[in-house]
C-alpha cells in the first residue's frame, strides 16, 4: 500500500518540477542577455520523464531524467536598428510560446492534482483498513 504513496509522491515531484521549468521558460520570454551580459537568446527548456523513483530505488514511478533546451528555432524579428541585429537585419528572441507553456502548465497542474486525488484516496483506503483491523 506504501508504494502507491510513493508512486504518487514521485509523480508530484515530477510534475513540481516541470512547472518549475515553465515557470522559468515564461519569465525568460523576453531575455536576450545571458548572465555575462552578452547577447545570448534564452531558449526554452523542456522536462523529461523516465519510470522510476531514485528516493524508493525500484522501477515504479516517474522521475525527470533531464532538463535540455527546445531545439526550435529562435523567433527571428526584423528589427534592424538593434544593437542585436544580424547582418540581415533580424534580432533573434527566446523560441518561448507563452500559449504553449500556459497549455503545458495546466497539463502539469492536472497531474499533479490527479497525484493528489490518488495519494487521498490511498490515505481513506488506509484509514479504512486500519479501523478493520482495530
């Protein structure tokens, strides 16, 4: 019965997590500098899954695997007065999509609050089970 938990627990950190990185792909949309100061467009960052919980060691679960960056192309905006402006004229921003990040930020929230019924649901199952046995 504590595996489910577990299961359901790994599942919340996970989805915990992505909403971390979309969070951060949403703050990020507009940032052209890196840390140095230097033009350097953000790019979106994606989760990645893998089955499994490192915290219980067994196959059962979900954890993030990697955190990479979206292999999309920057949105290219001809802005040819720009400091950052290529030799055609383009500035190139973050390829962040805030409809696409607020579509996966409502799939995560979903999860995670399907963890969550999951995790209570195993709590009353316990509860009940335990009052039997009492």
């Amino acid at each position: 019965m504590y595996g489910v938990l577990d299961i359901s627990t790994s599942g919340l950190v996970a989805q915990r997590t992505r909403m971390t990185v979309i969070a951060q792909n949403q703050a990020n949309r507009n940032t052209l500098l890196n840390a140095e100061g230097e033009y350097e467009p953000y790019r979106r960052r994606i989760t990645v899954f893998a089955p499994g919980d490192p915290a219980s060691g067994t196959g059962e679960g979900v954890r993030v695997k990697e955190i990479r960056e979206d292999p999309a192309p920057l949105q290219a905006r001809y802005e040819p007065g720009s400091p950052f402006a290529d030799a055609d004229g383009y500035v190139h921003y973050p390829n962040v999509n805030s409809v696409i990040e607020q579509m996966d930020a409502m799939e995560a929230q979903r999860a995670y609050d399907a963890n969550i019924a999951v995790a209570e649901g195993t709590k009353a199952i316990m509860e009940s089970v335990l009052r039997l046995i009492a």
